[in-house]
C-alpha cells in the first residue's frame, strides 16, 4: 500500500493534499483538477481494477462538496479510497466514467442528488428524481420534507382529483 | 401472387420503441426498461430507476444513528437481517466498537438465514417470471418456516430491526437454537426439490442457458458484485476477501461459474444456499449461551441500548436507556469509513462520516442491486424481450434498494 | 315466472310457485338480480397488486401456500388492470410513480375497489421525505386503508372480507354513472402523455435510418 502511495506522490507531485489514516484505511485527498489523472493511473498500472463506490459529502460551513472514490484491486485486495474537495460555488469534476462502466450510474446519482456535474459524462440526467425535480436534496440546506413547492407536489396528471 | 401478398412483402418493419414497466415488469418491484425492438430482437435498452426513490439517504442523515437501523430494513426488504446488521457493524466501525463473541456468532446465523430467505424469494420470483408457477409455492412455504424463526428472534416477521449498534435487540428465547437447528437439517429439502424441478428441466434451460451472457473482464468493469460477478468465473467473496464477523473461521466454499450467464446465476444461488446451511450448522455449534451477548465494561455502555426487558426492571438500565437513545455513540467528527458486506444481492457497502454527535453527517449506501442493474443493458442486448424478464429476474434487483 | 324477487318482498306467492318449491325442497334462492351478481362478484374478486416495494412481499406471502388467498376466491391476480376490479396498493408510492398509479386506476373497469396496503400507502408512513407521496388518497379514492408495516397477510385478508363487505352493502347504480370513484379516461387529449423519457438511445440498426429529428421511436410510449 505504501509504495502505490509513493508512485502517486512521485508521479504527480502535489496532487495528493492530505492522506489520512483511520480505522486501518487510507484515504487520499486530491486536488480537484488532477482526480482523474490519479484515478486513471491507480487503474492502469496499479490494478486497481474495481470501482466499489463514488460518494458525496457536503460540508455547509467549510463551504466544498467532497467526492469520493472508493477503489480496489481484486488480486491485491487493498483498497483506496480518493477524496476531493470541491468548492460549492461550482463543483465540477472530470468523469471517469470511462475508466470504469460502475462510475455511470454513481456520477449520475452524484450529480441529481448532490449537484455535482461530471464534465465528460457521456448522458449526465436526474436518475432517482423526476426531470422537473428542482433543488438536490442532499445538499444540507435542503429540507427532508421536500421544500415548499415540492412538499405539496402532485404530478399535473393527478391533479383534479383533489378537489 | 395476389395484391395482399405482395403488398405484405413491401410490409416497412421499422425499429419500435418499447417500454416496460414502471409497474412490475417481472415481479421485481418498479422497474422501467425502455427497449428498442427490431421485430423481437432487443437493439438497445435503458434501464430507467427512480420510481422508488424513498430518500432514506437524506433521511439518515436527519435521525440518530438507532433511529436509521428500521430503514435499512426498507432498503433490500427481502434480507432486512443483513442490512441493519450490516448498518450496526459499519457504525462500530467507525466508533471503534468491540462487540462479544456470542454476538458475533449470533449475526452470522442471522444472516446467513436472510440470504437463505432472500435466495428462496428470488428462487420463487425467476421461476415465476420463466414460467414456472410451482416453485413459487415451495419457496414460499420454506420461506414462512424463517419468517417464524425471525418473528421469535424479533417479533416481527418481515421487517425485523434486529440488529443494534453494539448487539442485537435482544437475545434470543431459550430453545430457539434447537428449532434453527431443526429448521437447517430439513432446510435442504426444498432446495432438492427444485433443483429436481428445474436444473435439469428442457424449458428451464432452454429460457436459461446462454442467456444474458456476461464476461468477467465487462463485469469487473461495471462492478458488478454477488452472485451475478461470480457467474462469469470471478471468485470474490467478501466473506472471504475481507472476512468480518468471524468468517474465516468457518469452512464454506464459494461457488464460481464459468459461462456468465442466467443459468449459472441460478447455479451459483442454489449451491449458496447449501452452503448458508452449512455455515448456520457450524455457527450454531459455537454458540455459547454462557457469554454475554452485550460487552459489559462502562465505555461501552454508552453505545448499545440495553435489552428491553432490563430497561423494565432495573433503574441503571432505564438511564442507560435514556442517554443512548438521546446522546447515542458520538460519531469522531470528520472521520469517514467504508464498510461492505456481503449481502445476498452482492457488496452492500456503507460509506459513513462521522458528525461529532449521534447523527451521521453523510450516510451513503453503496446498493449491489444498483450497480448490478447498471450491466442490464449489456446483458440483454440481442437478445429477445423473452429473455429480458428472464436476465431481470436473474439479477435479481431488488428495487428499495436499488432507488434507496 | 317462477322467480320471485325481493323488491316485492310483501306479495304473496302464487300458488304455482309454491307446489315448485316444494317440489325442489327449498333449492332455491330468492333474491333480487343485483344481489345475486354482488354475490357473484363478491367472491370473485380479481385483485390487481400494485406491488411497490416491502409490502408486495407480504403481499405475495398472502397469496402462497400459507395464507392462501384463493379461501376467498380473490387469487386471480392479474398484472393488467383491464381484468381487475380490486387494486391492492403496496408500498411506498413516490411522486414519480404517482402518475402510473393514477393511470392504472383509471384504466380498471367500474366497479373497482382500493386497497391501501401498509403504512406508507395510507399516509407516508416513515418516509416523511421530499420524493414520497403522503398517502396515495392524494391520488386515487381508498376504501379500505390496512396499517402496519408491513401488514401481517392476516390483516390484508381481513380487508379484503370488508371489501367483500362493502360490495354486498353498495348500492348498484347504472353503468356509466358509477362514478363515486372517477372514470377511465381513456383518449382525453387533457389528458397527456406519459412523460417523455430521453432515453438516449441510439442504436445503429442496418437498413434502417432514423430519419433526422424524427420522433418515431420516442412515440412508443402508451400514450393513454
Ligand atoms: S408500510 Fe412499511 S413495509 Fe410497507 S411499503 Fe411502507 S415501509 Fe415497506
């Protein structure tokens, strides 16, 4: 594990921020703008092969959106997870949907519900909301119930029989 | 030849664009596959999901960490067992939580029952769609004999909620290893009887066999997990890869195919039931009633709730309660984990942050029935809309959690 | 006319009648039209499971070997709403697939009725969140709400015995006006379609071109 992180340090030097420790994982922090080079060369010559996972977080007061990748090597069986901060003004990250088939879906997610756009993404739609969803409701200023227009929304077809 | 005639020669037959679903294409929940047909023969399909977006993410990160465990149960509600469990073991991680032996031992029965009842649901769901009713009976009577254990393990017979953070919700009746174990022996009755039924039966193989063939070089790409990765000949298991909950221990075997397609998915489940059998038999010989189910230093009271029962009658227990349930495990602000089960479906995997409070900042569930649907479209195509509901239902998506 | 209806529930029989019956040893039933099809229908109900999410498991547990429906004749279970007249809702109805519910009701034949099956179908349940619909009575008409979540196979029975209930009690208005429920639609341009989907599909297929711009494919939809 030590020496792919040294490859990455040596290869692209500066693009690793941080690289925390915890609970026996290690996760690295990379810059935005160099996340699919890393990615790119952690699935090409270190056999990363396996795309487990790309998630989101939102951070309100540090103002950023970080995403993560989790990735894993079937034969080694190590794991890696890559952090990037990006800031909430605008959160755009390059995709990787073609270095694996996995990240199609899991961007597509990240961009509906967290507003996160993925230049590159060959069909960047809402996939769990409706095309006239407005908002992303994972961001933490969205409300749980839906904010106020969307809380009482009916689709238009089902309407009349409100009344 | 006649007018008609030559006029049905000069017939155009365009590319149609079909759609399947939202409602129940295949006894497999809301799911749309909007195919492009020539004739019968699929071009291209796109899955769409969604339909059964709860938002359990959002919700999750609005209620304490005790209050999220009922609505795992919602997400994969054919195993609710492996995910609260899954749930309960990945916030231990990320506290750095120790539970007991006898509780380790505990979940593993647990689970490997869900996969048991999971599998069998499947078993009766992919017979169904293929045509074939019968087996949909027997699954379901063996599947009532779980439901009964589970409803004496947890009072509910479905939704179960019984794995807590730090144990279970509580131990289990006296004599109900006896009646697991009395379950298990016969338990590989069913599963005889239609592998009698089907495995070597002309249709089942003919609507199965080289149908929604995937390689193992694609499936690895579209990380795809569960039975459907070990069809195409990966053997990868997280029981054994990364082992939790003491799995190592025990001795199963992971079944691989070779051929990647709907027959051997079939295959792989039927011999992964065997082995659930097995692995429940040997847990159930190391379960020691004599250790206690909750670990008893006065840290780790602060994280588990206390059994009902005590909370009843002794004082302690009730303020235990009290400041579990408000202040719960404080989760170390900031600190992320990743934590992935081996679910029935494939890898259920629970990325957690830590908020500093009872609360988790971010929850996020990486779901196998999603990520596993996502090859749909490789699966299907060219093939025939018969074989579609056969490749659906061989995946075997489950779609609460599939949408989350 | 050997029958006799209780409409005229006051009159006396005729005497012809009477030496009939006798004759048949009381092997007959006495009743008026409407009621005898409300039997019939009552204990023939075909059931149309909108199958959501966890409930639908229940919901077939209801069906199988061990609760066994059909005791109640309603095992018919028919995944075209064409042929049904009970729809049993179960599981979590979101705004996405409000309009599908919506669409499947309305294409049932009068007279139907509605099941709302487990919590989440009745008023939300525990999913107080912003994609889920609070209670499908937004939607379409309910008759019979089951709680729980899920609801044992016990209490979905138990509903469906009250709906077979309410089919005895109802009063059997003429077709056409039976509307306490709402009507099928069908071509109403009001109406619309089902949203489009842009699929994103673009398969290259030999000899056949898609003309550029041409909608043909996304017309696919059932459009109502
Ligand atoms: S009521 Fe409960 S079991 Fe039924 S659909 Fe809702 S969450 Fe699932």
């Amino acid at each position: 594990m030590a020496d792919v992180i040294q490859t990455v340090q040596s290869k692209f030097p500066g693009a690793i921020l941080e690289i925390v420790e915890y609970q026996g994982e290690r996760t690295l922090v990379v810059q935005p703008g160099r996340v699919r080079a890393v990615l790119g060369h952690l699935k090409q010559s270190e056999g990363f092969n396996f795309l487990a996972d790309i998630s989101s977080a939102h951070w309100p007061e540090e103002g950023r959106i970080d995403v993560v990748y989790i990735v894993r090597s079937l034969k080694s069986r190590e794991q890696l997870r890559i952090r990037t901060p990006l800031p909430i003004e605008d959160p755009v990250v390059e995709t990787v949907s073609d270095l694996w088939g996995t990240a199609d879906w899991l961007e597509r997610e990240v961009y509906d519900l967290m507003g996160v756009q993925f230049t590159g993404h060959p069909d960047l739609r809402r996939i769990m909301l409706p095309e006239d969803f407005e908002g992303h409701p994972l961001r933490k200023e969205y409300p749980m119930e839906g904010d106020d227009e969307w809380r009482n929304y009916v689709p238009p077809e089902t309407r009349e029989n409100r009344e | 030849m006649t007018e008609m005639n030559r006029e049905r020669l000069d017939l155009n037959t365009d590319v149609i664009t079909v759609n399947m679903g939202p409602q129940h294409p295949s006894t497999h929940g809301v799911l749309r596959v909007v195919l492009k047909l020539d004739g019968e023969v699929v071009l291209s399909a796109v899955p769409d999901v969604g339909y059964l977006h709860r938002g359990i993410e959002k919700i999750a990160e609005n209620k304490t960490l005790h209050q999220v465990i009922p609505y795992t149960d919602r997400m994969d509600y054919l195993s609710p067992m492996s995910n609260n469990i899954g749930l309960a073991m990945a916030v231990e991680k990320l506290i750095g939580f120790q539970i007991t032996e006898r509780c380790r031992v505990m979940r593993v029965i647990c689970m490997e029952l869900a996969r048991l009842a999971s599998h069998l649901l499947w078993l009766a769901t992919d017979a169904l769609d293929v045509g074939a009713g019968t087996v949909y009976f027997y699954a379901f009577t063996e599947r009532e004999k779980i439901y009964d254990i589970f409803e004496k393990m947890s009072g509910a017979r479905f939704t179960v909620s019984y794995g807590r953070i730090g144990g279970l919700a509580r131990d289990w009746p006296e004599g109900l290893e006896r009646e697991i174990e009395t379950y298990v022996a016969q338990a590989h009755k069913t599963i005889d009887e239609c592998d009698k039924l089907l495995t070597r039966n002309k249709i089942w193989i003919d609507r199965n066999q080289d149908v929604g063939v995937i390689s193992a070089e694609k499936a690895i790409d579209m990380g795809l997990s569960g039975p459907p990765l070990r069809a195409c000949g990966v053997e990868w298991d997280l029981r054994k890869a990364y082992p939790y909950l003491g799995y190592e221990r025990y001795d199963f075997e992971i079944p691989v195919g070779e051929h990647g397609d709907c027959y051997d998915r079939y295959l792989i489940r039927m011999e992964e039931m065997r082995q659930s059998i097995r692995i429940v038999q040997q847990a159930l010989k190391e379960m020691d009633r004599s250790i206690p189910l909750f670990p008893e230093d006065p840290e780790s009271r602060k994280v588990f709730l206390p059994p009902k029962d005590r909370v009843l009658t002794k004082m302690e227990e009730l303020i235990h309660q009290f400041i579990v349930a408000t202040e719960g495990p404080k989760t170390p602000k900031g600190k992320e984990i990743y934590f992935a089960i081996e679910a029935p479906k494939g890898e259920l995997g629970f990325y957690l942050v830590g908020s500093g409070t009872n609360v988790a900042h971010r929850c996020h569930f990486r779901a196998p029935s999603y990520i596993n649907l996502q090859a749909l479209p490789i699966l299907i195509k060219g093939a025939m809309v018969a074989d579609c509901v056969a490749t659906i239902a061989s995946l075997d998506p489950v779609m609460g959690e599939c949408d989350r | 006319m050997g029958v006799k209806t209780l409409d005229q529930p006051d009159q006396e029989l005729d005497r012809q009648t009477r030496e009939d019956l006798q004759m048949v040893k009381g092997g007959v039933i006495f009743g008026s039209l409407s009621k005898l099809v409300d039997m019939a229908r009552k204990n023939s109900l075909w059931p149309m499971p909108f199958g959501l999410s966890c409930c639908a498991i229940e919901m077939m547990a209801m069906v199988a070997s061990r609760y066994d429906l059909a005791r109640f004749g309603a095992e018919a279970m028919r995944f075209t709403p064409r042929q049904c007249d009970l729809m049993i809702v179960a599981g979590t109805l979101t705004k996405k697939m409000a309009y599908a519910a919506k669409r499947i009701y309305d294409q049932m034949p009068e007279p139907k009725w509605v099941i709302a099956m487990g919590v989440c179908t009745t008023t939300g349940g525990m999913f107080n969140a912003y994609s889920v619909v609070q209670g499908i009575d937004h939607i379409i008409p309910v008759d019979v709400y089951v709680p729980g979540c899920p609801p044992r196979p016990e209490a979905v029975i138990y509903a469906v015995m009250k709906i077979q209930d309410q089919v005895m009690k109802e009063k059997w208005a003429p077709l056409g006006k039976r509307s306490h429920h709402g009507h099928y639609r069908g071509r109403d341009p009001k109406y619309g379609a089902l949203p489009l989907l842009d699929t994103g599909v673009k398969a290259e297929v030999k000899g056949y071109q898609e003309e550029p711009g041409s909608p043909t494919w996304r017309k696919g939809y059932y459009t109502g």
